[in-house]
C-alpha cells in the first residue's frame, strides 16, 4: 500500500457507532493521524446535521450531501447545486403524486410534509408551494418511498440529475442529486487542493453511495457491516461500525507501518 496521505470516510454505518457517537477510540486514531500529517475528511449524505455528530475540530476537511458539497474551514471547495429550474418539474409531480419530497439547501428543508414526523431533530424546515419554489438544492430527498414512487421518480429525472437509495433506522431514503453531486469528485477536489493523489487516500463506507468514492481511491475499505455491493468493489473489509472497526483498521495498517 502506497504512502497515505488522507483519509475520507462516510459518517452514518461507518465512522459512526449505532447510536451516533464517534467513540473515544476513534477519536484518539483521528488525532494521531492528524499528528502525523495525514489530512482526515469525511464524506457523507448528511447535511447541517453532520456537524452535530461529527465535530470540525476532528476533521480538515467536510464532504456533504453525498459529494454537492465540499468545505474546507468556511471555504466552499467544490458545489454542485440542483437549479430549481431543473428540480421545479420533478417536484411539483411528486408533490400532486403524493409523494413526500423535500428540496434542502444551506440546511433549510423545503418540503411537503413535516419532515419532523420522520426525523425529530430536523425542525428547520418549511412547507412551500413547489410551483413558486425558485431556490436551488444541495439535495432532494424522498423518505420511504414506496417501490411505486421510486419508479415513478426514476422516470421523471432529467439526464443532469442522478438518484441513489440508502438506508439507516428510520428506512429507506431515497436522494437526488447534480450528475456531478458524488462523493469521489468531492474528494478529488480536496486531494487536488492538499496536492494528494488518488492512490494515496485510503476511504471507508457502507452503502451504495460510498461505491465511486471507494473506487476512486488507492484503497476502499468496506465495513463489516456494510452492504455486499460494497464489499465487492472494496480492497479491504474491516470490523464492524459499532465495533471501531476504522480506528483498529487504521491503527493496523497505517499508524503502525507510520511507527516502525
């Protein structure tokens, strides 16, 4: 394995233990890796609320809303925005199909339902007439969509936009974003910014949008706990997400070589 240099990572099935907690281990793994030069960023279909379970002082780095979004500090590195324009059709079908949908940018959710009756702590949001909605979206997102309404979105989507389905707890979710919206472009244009190439990033995930991020680097790391599609595409499986199963893998095969 080629010298590593950074180290992307999704949050939730991954970096995340079940109950939304980095663990004490984990953390100590990311700030010796940080010690040692190694930029650590994660990458992850979250938006606002990633802050509140992955804390910046952590990371150098921030992927959101599965690649429309990458930060570094407060500067904006790489955006990719679904233009309202584009979304506006898609919307208000789904709206008269009754279809639940949101359109969510800066944080802000702009939707057709209470999106606090799925999530308890995303009370930001606003119920909008998708017809005047002129304000672009990191992300549109459809909560345990029936299998139905995801044929029924798939059809309607425009060739700029693409859709993935993951899911946690709560179910299934099914997420729309920019064709150029995906976690490995993000990635790529932080390592272009640390001047990083792809074979010296090692990435860990779970789901189905984690797959390009994880074959755009030098090493993908599948969970334990992750899906067999990802680890099909992985070069490395490690432990379980409840179980630190980045922070024994990294202190295994990277922070151990960095000693001797």
């Amino acid at each position: 394995m080629k010298s590593i240099k950074m180290i992307a990572t999704d949050l939730d099935g991954t970096l995340l233990r079940n109950d939304k907690t980095l663990s004490q281990h984990t953390k100590n793994v990311l700030q010796k890796c940080r010690q040692m030069g190694i930029k650590i960023a994660y990458a992850t279909g979250r938006g606002g609320s990633a802050e509140r379970v992955a804390p910046s002082e952590f990371f150098d780095g921030k992927i959101t809303m599965n690649g429309a979004v990458a930060e570094v500090g407060n500067e904006i590195i790489y955006n990719r925005l679904i233009p309202y324009k584009t979304a506006r059709p898609l919307l208000t079908a789904c709206d008269a199909q009754g279809i639940k949908i949101t359109s969510e940018i800066s944080g802000m959710h702009y939707s057709n339902f209470a999106t606090s009756d799925f999530w308890a702590q995303i009370t930001n949001f606003e119920i909008v007439d998708f017809a005047k909605h002129e304000l672009d979206a990191e992300k549109i997102y459809s909560p345990n969509p029936s299998q139905e309404h995801v044929l029924f979105i798939e059809r309607l989507l425009p060739n700029e936009l693409y859709s993935v389905i993951t899911s946690d707890p709560t179910g299934n979710l099914l997420q729309i974003m920019h064709r150029e919206a995906t976690k490995a472009k993000a990635v790529a244009a932080l390592a272009q910014l640390w001047g990083i190439d792809a074979k010296e990033i090692v990435a860990f995930g779970d789901e189905l949008n984690d797959l390009d991020m994880l074959e755009y680097v030098g090493t993908g790391v599948a969970m334990g706990n992750a899906l067999d599609e990802v680890k099909a595409v992985a070069n490395a499986v490690c432990g379980h997400n409840d179980e630190d199963g980045i922070a024994i893998w990294i202190e295994e095969n990277i922070l151990r070589r960095l000693s001797q």
